[in-house]
C-alpha cells in the first residue's frame, strides 16, 4: 500500500442533509440514517487533514431539477418515492451540504446527477488538471454513490483507497458488503488512522 500527500486528492462524497441529517429527505423517509449522521466527524477529519497536508479536496453533491426529469430511466422505476420526497433538489437545503462543510476557496464543488462522481461531472478533469493520480474516498452512502465512484477510479488506473470508517450507509449489510466488493478488486480499503497517520508524514 503505497499512499503519500504527492500527487492526491481527497473526494468526499454527498455528505449532504438528504442523508447526514435527521431531518434530511432519507430519514423522512424512514430509512436509518444514523450510519451517515455518524461519518460527518470523520470525513471530517479528513478533510482537515488533507488542508493540513496540501491535498486538494474535492466535494460532491448528488442533485437534480424539481422534475427528476434528469434522474434517470431506472430510479424512477426502482425509488419513484424519492420524488415525491424532493430529496436533493437543487438549490433546497435537502441538497446542500451539511453544515460541518463549508468549501474553502481551493477546494472544488462537483454536483452530479448521478451515483459516480465520474459521470458527467467533470470529476476526471478537475483531477488531471492537478495532476493527481491517488485518490482517497470518503462519504455516503457506501454501496450506491462511494461504490460507483470508486470503481469508476480504478477504471482509469487511479490508485484507489476507500475509508471504511469514514463511509456511511441507511442499511449496515450494504456497507458491508459494499467495503468488501470494492476490496477484492477496486481500492485499498483503509481507516481514517490510516490516511491521518499518512498525511502527517
């Protein structure tokens, strides 16, 4: 396991109210949302650690229009209850971002209309622009968003490293099998200690 400052970003990924808050759209919808409530400390010491250190940090944000007309075909068969929640419309506080993460002015915003923060998002050229070629993944939710956005780097050869205690999801048999599907073959799975202790090299 090879993981430095050089040539690294951090991606942090949907830490929004939809999911890491107890009135966000998920735990109104009945899901447990106490997995995700409980990476906001982590991530972000994460995130605190990569400024430290001079890592780029990236945020995303999963949102779409008031119409979920650019959600897509299948989340609209499998969860239509979503919409009828308005979960991360853009421009709601659903949608933004929980109030421990306030964006300084070097680090990047992506919103996104979809799980990988690699689709259609500009993730891959904000990060070859910084030349980065490590990319350390934290966020929510572990199975859906994280997952896809973690296989989506290793597609493109970027060494990958997910953060186990820093990931969150409404269901713990997900996130676990998520951490070990992305562990067989996609990233380095890692703890928050890990990259910290890292970092501080």
């Amino acid at each position: 396991m090879q993981l430095d400052t050089d040539r690294t970003a951090l991606i942090v990924i949907d830490m929004q109210n939809a999911f890491c808050h107890p009135s966000g759209s998920r735990a109104k919808l009945g899901k447990d949302a106490s997995m995700c409530i409980a990476a906001v400390p982590a991530c972000r010491q994460l995130v605190d650690a990569a400024h430290a250190a001079g890592v780029p940090v990236i945020y995303t944000r999963i949102v779409y229009r008031p119409d979920y007309r650019d959600r897509g075909i299948m989340p609209h068969e499998i969860r239509p209850v979503l919409k009828d929640a308005a979960s991360c419309v853009v421009g709601t506080w659903d949608a933004d971002l929980v109030a421990e993460f306030v964006p300084g002015a070097d680090d990047f915003v992506v919103d996104k209309n979809r799980p990988s923060a690699f689709f259609n998002a500009g993730t891959d050229t904000i990060l070859r622009n910084l030349d980065v070629r490590t990319v350390v993944v934290c966020g929510v939710t572990t199975s859906m968003c994280v997952e896809s956005t973690v296989r989506d780097a290793g597609h493109r050869d970027y060494r990958t490293f997910v953060v186990s205690d820093a990931t969150g999801e409404l269901d713990r048999k997900r996130h676990d099998a998520a951490l070990v599907s992305m562990g067989y073959f996609f990233a380095h799975v890692v703890t928050v200690n890990d990259i910290v202790k890292a970092w501080a090299r």
